[in-house]
C-alpha cells in the first residue's frame, strides 16, 4: 500500500481528522481522491476544511454529511468509490461526556466502526480490497503507576465508558483481520493537541477559559499524568502506518512529553499571560480545585519505539514549541472558538458541570 489514491478518511470535520486532511494536501502532497465522511456532531466544523475543498476541488476532495452506522449508507459510498485505503477517526471522543450519557459512544464507536469494517468486507468480497487503518487511543491500555509504559504488547484495561467502546473497536478491527482477511493497521496514541481542537479538552478548555476569565477546572489533585503529542506529529505518524505499515499490526504513538495537570496548568498560563502582555501568575488566581472525575486514570505514558524503529517516525515538535504554536492558534481564531462553542454546547455544559460555565 505505498501510494493510495482513492482515500475514504472519517470524521475528517473533528479535530485530529481536520489536520490529517490538510497534512495530506498541504504536507505529504496527496494528489488523489480524499472523501471526508463526517455525521458533524457538535464536535465537527465543515467550516474547518472550506478553503482546502476549494482550493482542492472536486476531483481532489468531496464531504459526505453520513453518520458512519449508518451500514446501507457506507457499503454504498465503498461502491462508488472502490477506496484503496480508509482511515477511520469518527467517534465520540470525549471521556466526561462518556460518562454523563454512554449511549452514543456504544453506537458511533463501536457500531459505527462494525459498520465500516462490514463494508470494508463487502468490497473485498467484490473485488475491490482496502486496507483499513483505525485510529484509537492508549486509554485502552488502562492506568499506569509512577512507573512503567504502555507497550503494543500491554493488556487491555479500559476503564471508561469511552476507553471500554474504542477497545471493542480495536478488538473487531483485529478480528476483522483473522476472521476475514482483512487488510488491518491500528495505532493507539497519546493525548493530542494543536489547532482545531475542540474547546472542551484540557488545552484548548483552559486557554479559552483565560480569555475569558472563567475559573480553570483541575480535577482532583492535579496530579494525573499524561504524554502529550502535537497533533501534526500524530498526522504524519498515522499516515506513515496507513502507507508502510505491517498489516494485522499495532503502532503506539507518543510524544515522549510526560506533564502532570497542574504543572501543565501553570505552564500554560505563563504562555498565555506572556503572549498578553500581562505579569507572569496573572492568571493563576483563576485555578480551581473540583471534584475529581469518576474513575479518573491516574498515567498514561506510551512506548513509541517500534514506529521509530521500523518506520523510521519521531516527533518534529517539542512540548514547548507546540503549546507556543497552539497558544497562538487559538488567540488568532476568536471567531472559530465563538462558532464552535454553540448553544447547544453551553447548554450541555451547565447542565452537567455548572462548576465549569
Ligand atoms: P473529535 O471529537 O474532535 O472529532 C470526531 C469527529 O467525528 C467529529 O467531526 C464528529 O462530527 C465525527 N463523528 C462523530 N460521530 C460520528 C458518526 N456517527 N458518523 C460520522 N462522523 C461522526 O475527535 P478527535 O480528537 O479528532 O479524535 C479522532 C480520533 O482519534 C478518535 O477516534 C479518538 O478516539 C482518537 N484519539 C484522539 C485523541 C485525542 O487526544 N484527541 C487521542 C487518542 C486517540
Ligand atoms: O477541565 C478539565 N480539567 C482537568 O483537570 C478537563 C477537561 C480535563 N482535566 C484533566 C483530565 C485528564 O487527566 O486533564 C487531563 C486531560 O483531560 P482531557 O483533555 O479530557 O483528555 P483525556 O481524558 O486524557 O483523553 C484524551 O486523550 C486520549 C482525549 O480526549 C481522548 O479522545 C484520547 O483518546
């Protein structure tokens, strides 16, 4: 699989999806067909990718509104394209939101990721092979201590609703592969962050509650650990496994940037307060302890050392570079922050965590 042509990305309006689409176009000179097949739940802007799909064209780059479970749906889309490679990052993605209502997690990703391998199947059976690469998180590996890694090796312990929906995912796509002959890669990787990411996780929640002088919400003690990668860097990564990756195979992607909340906190706010113009610690009376999220994993550190080693990937971006860029992102795009935060999406928020509006 070095040079697909025919590619079928999902949830390409989301946050990962948006920058894999313009690192296709932009950075690793894609010249085929991209089809973006998105249900643009609150956490999809079509508007993310409006300049690209013009500049692209039709014949380069076409949007499909589809929800993914949605089986008649994908074996048609499969048919008319005859995709050569899917990569697939549709899913509900959000741990707190897991937990208020597990509902949609069982069906976009699990049900959702059923229905494209169903039609990844049904176009082998027809003749027409692709290879599937599934995108999935290193949450599925469970909670570490203070020590130790996930490696690809490592058992499965999801402990959230949405960590246990994306294993199931991860755990069919393999049995897809045994059962069927399927052409297969999965990658679990760590946090992301970067542009377009939707402003209810750590980074970009944190850098808009700045903005706008809301208390900044550390859950429990701060203390939890996790690895942080820029989103680019898992762009290239993933995209290296779809085109060069060993099918039936796992990939642990990191970024080697090991942060506990509150000292990442801090750190930010020295960023933001600078790039304001205002004193060092402006922000840091806006720190507010609350109530620890329900089952919340203590670690994550992941292993990357066999995408390094037999694909030759590594991170381009250090945590600091990456936080500056990011910071600056959001700063230059006051108008995205206001569209995507919708009413609907206040709504939710004082519903559930009035302790964060
Ligand atoms: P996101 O929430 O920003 O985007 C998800 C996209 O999927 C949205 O555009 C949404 O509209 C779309 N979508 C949701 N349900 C759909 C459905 N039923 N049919 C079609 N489209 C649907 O998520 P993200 O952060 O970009 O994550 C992308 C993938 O990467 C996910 O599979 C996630 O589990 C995985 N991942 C994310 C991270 C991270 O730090 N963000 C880390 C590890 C793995
Ligand atoms: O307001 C907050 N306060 C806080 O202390 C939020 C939103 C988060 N946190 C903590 C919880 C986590 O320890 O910050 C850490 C990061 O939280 P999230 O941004 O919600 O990410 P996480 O739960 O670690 O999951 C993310 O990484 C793995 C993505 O959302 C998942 O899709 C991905 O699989």
């Amino acid at each position: 699989m070095s040079h697909p042509e025919k590619i079928l990305v999902t949830g390409g309006c989301g946050f990962i999806g948006t920058n894999f689409v313009r690192y296709l176009f932009e950075e690793a000179g894609f010249d085929g067909l991209l089809v973006n097949v998105d249900k643009l739940t609150y956490s999809g802007n079509p508007k993310n990718l409006a300049d690209l799909a013009a500049k692209a064209g039709e014949k380069h780059y076409r949007f499909e509104k589809l929800d993914i479970t949605d089986q008649a749906a994908m074996a048609a889309l499969f048919d008319r394209h005859g995709f050569d490679l899917v990569v697939h990052f549709a899913a509900e993605s959000h741990v707190d939101r897991s937990i208020v209502g597990p509902g949609e997690f069982i069906q976009t990703n699990i049900v959702g990721t059923f229905s494209l391998l169903e039609a990844a199947r049904q176009a082998k059976a027809k003749g027409r092979p692709c290879r599937f690469h599934h995108v999935s998180t290193d949450e599925v590996y469970g909670s570490l201590g203070p020590t130790g890694k996930f490696l690809e090796t490592t058992p499965y312990d999801p402990r959230s609703p949405y960590s246990a929906s994306k294993a199931s995912s991860d755990h069919l796509v393999r049995a897809y592969a045994h059962t069927y002959g399927l052409d297969v890669t999965v990658s679990n990787c760590s946090n992301n962050y970067g542009p377009y990411q939707f402003p209810e996780k750590l980074i970009p929640l944190m850098i808009c509650h700045m903005l706008e002088g809301k208390p900044l919400p550390v859950y429990g003690d701060g203390k939890n650990v996790r690895d942080w990668l820029y989103v680019r860097d898992h762009c290239d990564a993933v995209w290296a496994i779809a085109c060069r990756g060993k099918s039936g195979e796992t990939y642990n992607i990191g970024g080697e940037s090991e942060w506990c909340n509150i000292e990442l906190l801090r750190h930010l706010c020295d960023i933001v307060a600078a790039r304001l113009g205002k004193p060092a610690g402006a922000f840091e009376p806006l720190i507010t302890y609350v109530p620890d999220r329900p089952g919340h994993d203590r670690r994550y550190a992941i292993d990357c050392t066999r995408i390094k080693r037999e694909l030759g990937w590594k991170q381009s971006v250090d945590f600091q570079h990456g936080l500056e860029k990011t910071v600056d992102w959001y700063l230059g795009n006051a108008a995205w922050i206001k569209d995507v935060q919708t009413g609907e999406y206040r709504a939710w928020i004082t519903r559930n965590y009035a302790d964060r509006t």
